[in-house]
C-alpha cells in the first residue's frame, strides 16, 4: 500500500498523539471513541475528484456527450487525444469543417485536414457535423465572384496584358486608390505635366536608404489573382536619383503572407520601361505592391498595369532558341565586325538566369555585326509577322535592328528598330507584311555601336488573328456588366448545393448529424442577413465600379441575396444528400437569456417545414458564466422546457462556463462547477428521453493555444491547462449521473489520487 506518505497528515487531525520518548512515539485511541478505521477518514475534494471515471461513464443511455476541439490539435498531440478519446463519445472538429476551411477561391473542396482528422478517430466515436451554413467563416471571395459583375476589359492589339488597375494613368489628378506607408516616405501626385507624355504621375518619395520593403505603395485588388494563371507588371519610371531601384511583388492583404511576383528595376533619371512577370501560385494573392525603400529619391510613376498575360500574339518559330536557360545559345550564330556571342553568366537573364550576350568592338555600319538564326521554312508572302525581344545595352544604339533575310542573295526586309538603354532592359517589337520570296533568316544588327548587348525572350513567327472579344478603345478601359438579382441567387444556390454535395458526400455516414443553419436569428430576434440585419461591423453591399460587400473578411449572408428561401434550400439540399438516418439541426447562442430569440428561432423552424422540408433536432449552444442565482435557473429550466415542447430533438452544442479570469479562486471554481452541474441536471429533468441528443463541451482546456481567439484569458472548460480535472468535471459528472457521485467512495480509495506514489 502506498501509505507512508499521506497517511500521517490524515490521521494527525483525527487521532490524538500521546508523547514520546527517545524518539518513538506511541499511536493510542482516545479514552470515549471507538477505533478508526481508514474507509471512515473522507476524502478532500481533489481525492473525490481523481476517483471519478470517465465522463462517459455517467452519460444515461439515449443521448452522447461530446466535445468541440480543434482537429489539428486531436490529430497532432498524442496527450490530448487521449484525454478526448477516453473521456467523450461524440466530437465536433473545430472549425476544419466550416465553408472557409474546406472550400478554396475557386471553389474546388479541400479535405486534407478532415480526411486526417476522421482517419484518427477510435471506431467508436462519433462525429457531429458543424457547421454547413453560417454568416462568418465562409469563403468569401469565392461567394462574391459567383455575383460580382462580369469585368470587360479593353485592350489595344499591341498589349501584353488585360490591366486591372484603376486610374492607371493618374489622368484624374489623384493617386486613388493608392495607399503607401514605411520608412517616412510619402506619396503624392506629380505637378501638371510630370507625367510620362502625360499631365500627372505618381510621385513615391523615400527620404533614406533601407530594404526595398520598408517603404511601399500598395493597390488592393477587389477579388483574387487565379492560381496558376500568369500576370504582368508593366510602367513607366524614373527618379532623382540615377541609381534609383523599385521592386514589384503582390501579397495578401491580410495575412501579408502568399508574397510572390518580385521583380526589380534599375531606375534613372529618364523614363524606363518596367515590366516583369510570374504565374501566381496561391488563391488568395490580392495586393500589388511597389517596394521603394533600397535608394532614397523620388519615385515618378506613370501608366501602372498589371493583369493577366493576354495570350502570345504571335506563332514563335524560335521555340527552345527564344531563351538560353539551358546554359548555351543553341542554334544562334553571326559574324562581321570581329563581334562575338556567347551566353551571358548566371543571373544576366532578364528575370532568369541566362541571355544571349553580344559584343561590338567598334563603331560601323548597324548590319556589319549581326547574330542570325536559321529559321525552319521560308516565310510565306502575304502574311504578318512579328518580332518580340528583351534588350539589355552597355551603351545607348540608336539603331539597334531585327530584320529578315534571304541566306542566298543577302536580300532583306522587315526592318524594325530600337533604342537600347543602359544597363536597363528593355522591350523591342514590331511587325511586317512579308513580300520576298526565300526570306528564311532571322537576324540582330548591332554594329552601329561599340558595346555589350543582352538579348533574351526572342521571339518571331507569324501574328495571330486579333481576338474578336477585346475591343480596341483605349487601354486599361474596365466596364462592369452588374449580374440581375435572379442571376445572383440562381449562381449562389448552385454553389450551396455544390458545397453541401461536396461536404456530405465525402463525409458520408463518419457523420452522425449537421447543424445544417448556425445563428440564423440576430440578436434582434430577426433573421440574419435578411433586409440587411447584419452584425454591426457589416453594412449593405454596393455595386460601383465593381461590387463592394462591405462585409469583414469571410463573413457571407446567404439570405442577403436568396432571401428567406436560404434556410430551405439548405434543408432540402442536407436531406438529398446525407445518408439516410443523418439528423439536422439549427443552432444559436444566447437562448437560455433571450426567450424571444428562443421563439422567433422555433419560428425559422416552422418557416422550413411549412416550406416542405423536416429540421430533426434544435441546438443551444450555452456560452454562459458561472451562475447559481434561482433567476439563471429559471431561465435554463424554461428554455429546456420551450425546445422540448417543439417535439424535436434538443441538444447543448457549445457549452462552455466563464469565470472572467484565467486564474479563478476556489470560490469561482465551485461556482463553475455547480453551473455545469445544474446545466445537466435540467437538461435531463426537462427533456424527455426520446428527444435528447445530448451535450457538447467546447473545448477541452483551460490552455491558452485553445482559447488564442475564442474566450481569452478565461478558465471556462472542464480541464486545466494540464488535463487536470477542475471542481467543473465533477460536477458536470455529478449533474449527468444525477447524484454526487462521490459519495460512493471511502477513505480506502484515497490511493487512487497519489498514483506516483511509491509503495
């Protein structure tokens, strides 16, 4: 027996210690009182606590008692998956089941996470579904592109990308929608007539070197770039400073994570054309952004675009020779003038690492240096072809030159000209009809000026037919074609249907029940979302230039756009595709303290079955603090009582109790204990058998990583910060059992809460 080191503190304050002597004491009874024998001495609260079994073990038969946790934390930490396996029958996962966590931008599923979390259940444990619809935690941006208006971007033939960027041209006088921040920097529209070619610009002023980022200019996007899809940057730059440097990258803007697209340009006191692109590898990228920290000066910049990449417009003949990534420049040759070519170093590439490097030793005629590519065929007369190429020049060549030629008789045409920048790259395109016969040589004149050119991207082969879609009005013109209020409802039906398929489908029968509607009464007893019954910090959505939702980040109210239709369709949707016997519910908050909530959420449940379809059971989630007034009673009592007279199932879905303190004295624990304990108790008292589900916990402990955003600095669950059980387990036990359990234990069983103790 483990007893040497807890018996004495017991027995000396109920047995009298007669003196000793010479270090050996004597153990007597006192004259009047019979023996004692250990099974009599009680046991103190923390002894009756460890005595208890499992949760579980005091569930009555019919109903399951559950628990709310996080479906990484079961998954990921051994300790606490045992305490919630051990302890509960029943498990809803979090938040890894909500619209926002399974649906992506594009509205493709992702059960990555559920998939884990079900294949590390126990066969026994059940899962309840939470939750299918909801205003928060939906994926807004992909609801809002399903009734954004329809975007018609304008474009000319020649350019390279359809811009989405507003005020691009800083034409209106303005930089909005801009905004910059960083390093004391400002942001300013330029004087009249500053512009490139144009009255106004973008004015970034960084008064200090520092990284790129610490000063930066940003555009919010009104939706997400699409995953997989390649974009362009492209502007006009300069600055004070010859030796300026401006960085483009985009990010989310507000995790200000999924940061990709960087490009940086040399910029000088002259205008330079800057352009870069990257295809987007995430789906909620939403934020362009210029990086002016690295060179103080002041940044001009004018004609800012950024889009999708429009589609190669022209038939490149050159193929693997248009780039020189694989270290050599294939095919090229060339001759005259003592010139040379060769590949660059690694990292001379234009936003990669290899060009093709060509050097003029001395001043002559453009043709007496010229890099030629045998092309596969003779082009054919009639047709229009074209150049595309970057260009990188040590010096500034006038007549820096593409044309073709006939290998044979050195005849030529499609003469098409550039001037090269120093140390900056640059574009260089053009077009011609041809109308030689033979014309099979592509060719580079550079021989009018001595010096080292970088050549990359080269592209040549015939044009394509202009798209018949794009108008030819003036570039970077958006017009927005607004969806009809039947177009938005039937687009955003067919997304619920799509998502509750999804969902249940995948799930299948690993899922007990739904609650298919979660909070759909305000707390003004009215439907949510419904004539614009929003929470405070939403407002009505505006359609101008585009559709604001003026709603916080993934909040969506589905009866905003359906209309009261929402709650059935979604009930119509549940029973159609969950497996026979799934039972579906409603569920809201503050049901206990507001009894006109209560009926008007009865009322959204009529509303439904008069609409045709069957709501099995109504949830009370039970956010409450510890209470042990007859008035918190009384309302407990009555709203058990009300939901038990609907006939339907009833169930606690989210109860937890606050303390308002993470570091609660005795008194505050007993009183959580006794408000868990009446909770079970009247809910057992006013619900009949047959309509009882049961009671979820939410959460598990008292840890902070469980409480980072729900209920902070609190101590409201049934286990400490340490899976230790708090006063509340024994009495959420004793209120389930419907008896202080711990009257069944003796003195004998105090061993059981000193198990490290050695014998």
């Amino acid at each position: 027996m483990k007893l040497h080191k807890i018996i004495l503190p017991i027995v000396v304050g109920v047995l009298m210690l007669t003196g000793c002597d010479d270090q050996v004491m004597e153990w007597k009874t006192p004259d009047g009182h019979n023996s004692v024998d250990f099974s009599e001495i009680p046991l103190n609260l923390a002894e009756k606590i460890a005595n208890y079994d499992f949760i579980k073990a005091y569930v009555p038969a019919g109903m399951t008692v559950g628990i709310g946790c996080g479906a990484e934390l079961y998954i990921s930490d051994p300790s606490y998956k045992q305490v919630v396996d051990d302890n509960f029958q029943l498990i809803v996962a979090g938040n890894a089941m909500k619209h926002s966590s399974v649906v992506r931008n594009n509205g493709d599923l992702d059960f990555t996470t559920i998939d884990a979390f079900l294949n590390a259940l126990p066969a026994d444990m059940k899962v309840y579904g939470h939750t299918l619809l909801w205003h928060t935690q939906q994926r807004q941006a992909y609801l809002k592109s399903l009734i954004a208006p329809d975007v018609v971007i304008e474009t000319n033939p020649d350019d390279v990308l359809e811009n989405i960027i507003e005020n691009s041209d800083f034409e209106n006088g303005t930089t909005n929608p801009w905004s910059s921040w960083g390093n004391g920097s400002s942001r300013n529209i330029s004087a009249q007539g500053e512009g490139y070619e144009s009255d106004y610009a973008l004015v970034l002023t960084n008064p200090a070197e520092a990284n790129a980022y610490s000063a930066q200019a940003a555009y919010d996007l009104s939706g997400y770039l699409e995953e997989g899809t390649t974009y362009v940057f492209q502007f006009m730059a300069r600055s004070n400073s010859p030796a300026g440097q401006l960085q483009v990258q985009v990010q989310n803007n507000q995790s200000y994570g999924s940061q990709e697209g960087y490009s940086t340009f040399d910029v000088g006191t002259s205008w330079v054309l800057c352009q870069s692109e990257f295809t987007c590898s995430f789906d909620n990228v939403n934020r362009v952004l210029i990086n002016f920290g690295k060179i103080a000066g002041d940044y001009y910049i004018d004609n800012f675009k950024f889009g999708k990449k429009i589609e190669e417009k022209m038939i490149n003949l050159l193929g693997e020779d248009s780039y020189f990534e694989n270290g050599t420049i294939g095919t090229w040759g060339g001759w005259g003038n003592s010139s040379t070519r060769s590949v660059s170093e690694k990292g001379e590439g234009y936003n990669s690492d290899y060009s093709m490097v060509m050097v003029n030793p001395s001043d002559a005629d453009s043709w007496s240096a010229q890099t030629a590519y045998t092309l596969p065929a003779a082009l054919e007369v009639g047709k229009t072809y074209m150049y595309s190429a970057m260009v990188k020049a040590t010096v500034v060549n006038p007549d820096f030159t593409f044309q073709v030629q006939n290998p044979t008789s050195y005849d030529g045409e499609g003469y098409v000209s550039g001037e090269t920048v120093v140390n900056t790259w640059i574009p260089i395109e053009g077009e011609f009809v041809c109308t030689k016969e033979g014309m099979s040589r592509l060719c580079i004149n550079f021989g009018k000026t001595a010096g080292t050119y970088y050549v990359d991207n080269i592209k040549f082969g015939e044009k394509k037919e202009t798209s018949t879609t794009r108008s030819t009005r003036a570039a970077g013109g958006i017009t927005y074609v607004y969806k009809t209020p039947e177009e938005k409802k039937a687009a955003l039906l067919g997304a619920m249907e799509s998502w509750i398929k999804g969902m249940l489908e995948h799930t299948g029968s690993h899922v007990e029940a739904w609650d298919v509607i979660n909070e759909p009464i305000a707390d003004n007893n009215q439907w949510r979302g419904i004539g614009g019954n929003f929470m405070s910090e939403d407002s009505h959505p505006v359609e101008d230039n585009g559709l604001e939702l003026n709603w916080e980040s993934d909040h969506f109210y589905w009866g905003y756009y359906i209309g009261q239709e929402y709650a059935t369709k979604a009930f119509e949707y549940a029973h159609k595709y969950a497996p026979a016997g799934t039972k579906l519910f409603v569920n809201d908050y503050n049901l206990e303290s507001n009894p006109a909530k209560l009926n008007a959420l009865i009322d959204f449940v009529k509303y439904i079955e008069d609409n045709g379809q069957v709501v099995d059971g109504i949830g009370t989630q039970m956010h409450v603090s510890a209470d042990t007034t007859a008035t918190f009673k009384n309302n407990v009592d009555n709203m058990f009582r009300t939901m038990a007279n609907t006939g339907k199932l009833v169930r606690v879905t989210e109860l937890d109790v606050r303390l308002g303190t993470a570091t609660p004295s005795a008194g505050q624990l007993e009183a959580q204990a006794l408000t868990y304990q009446y909770i079970a108790e009247s809910y057992l008292k006013h619900v009949p058998e047959s309509q009882r589900s049961g009671i979820t916990i939410w959460t598990l402990t008292d840890h902070p990583r469980e409480h980072e955003y729900w209920l902070p600095d609190e101590s409201p669950n049934l286990f400490n910060k340490d899976y230790g059980r708090k006063h509340a387990y024994k009495g959420f036990c004793d209120g389930l059992a419907g008896r202080d359990v711990s009257e069944d234990f003796s003195g004998d069983d105090y061993v059981n809460a000193y198990p490290d103790e050695e014998e």
